[in-house]
C-alpha cells in the first residue's frame, strides 16, 4: 500500500511546472534572437510594403492586425510570440503573461513590449481558465471553491472573475 501511494504522489517530470517554466523561457529566447537576426529583412520588407501601399488604395485598408504587424518592433513581435506560446501552451491569463513577460525571473521585456504583446495577442481567456481549472481538478484534486479561489489569486493564476466564474460553469462535474 505505501508503494502506490509514493507511485500517486510523483509525479513525471514533464508534468512539473518547472519544466514547462524552463522550456518556455529557452523558446522565448530563441524566438528573441530569431527576430534580432531578421532585423535587416524586416527593413526591407517594410520598404516594399510602403512601396506597394502607396501604389494602391486596396493595400492601405489591410486589416489591423497585420498593419500593427507591420509597425511592431523586433522586440514587441518577440514579446508577442512568447505571449503566444504562453497562451498557447501553458494556458495563462492575460495578467499573468504580462507579469511574466516584464519579470526579471522571466523574459524580462520592457513594461511597453509586453503591454504591445497582451493587447495584440488574439487569446481566449475563458478557454484558458477553462484548461487550468480542467488541470487543477485532474491533477491536484482541487475543489471547486479552490480552483476558482487559484484561479482568480493575485498569487495564483491571476484570471478575471468572470474568466474564473466559465471556468467552474464549464468544468465537468
């Protein structure tokens, strides 16, 4: 009997936060230097763009996204990139990625660069609150009351009130 109770209790190393915390900074990294490498070829993307809006009319009503796109610098497209994956993969909250994105144990970007990347990041944040409370539940056997109290903590998971509230309104019972 102690033998699966030590068995229930570890958990395997992929699913530890930490990896997930390191493996997301190294992506961020990378996705950093990529983009300060691509510095020179944005220059001159940027230059036929201007070239080819100015020639046609139905060039300059682009979509927005695609024109802030164009307008973003390197590190306000890194910042957003590491938004996305931290979105996309850790299933964070908006406030939660922009403390990430400007923390010194994180990405450490300007307080600009990662206002830039959580306001142009195109997230569902209800979705979000939904994959970790759906996590919560499987792996710590959580509560509701604690999952919403998680989820919604300026020490926890940082999500809205009313992110939190579809959350536990969509969780399986």
């Amino acid at each position: 009997m102690k033998n699966k109770n030590t068995e229930k209790q570890k958990k395997p190393f992929y699913k530890k936060i930490w990896v997930w915390i390191v493996a997301i900074i190294v992506v961020g990294i990378a996705v950093s230097a990529s983009s300060s490498n691509d510095n020179d070829s944005d220059s001159k993307d940027k230059t036929s763009k201007t070239t080819s809006s100015s020639s046609s009319s139905s060039s300059s009503s682009s979509s927005s996204s695609s024109k802030s796109g164009s307008k973003a610098t390197a590190q306000q497209k890194a910042a957003l990139n590491s938004a996305k994956t931290y979105s996309d993969s850790m299933h964070m909250s908006k406030q939660g990625i922009y403390d990430q994105l400007t923390s010194d144990y994180g990405d450490k970007f300007s307080a600009s660069d990662a206002q830039y990347a959580v306001d142009n990041l195109k997230a569902d944040y209800n979705k979000n609150a939904l994959e970790s409370a759906e996590t919560y539940q499987k792996e710590e056997n959580l509560s509701v009351a604690d999952i919403k109290e998680q989820l919604t903590s300026n020490d926890g998971e940082k999500f809205t009130e009313s992110e939190a509230q579809y959350a536990i309104d969509h969780l399986s019972k």
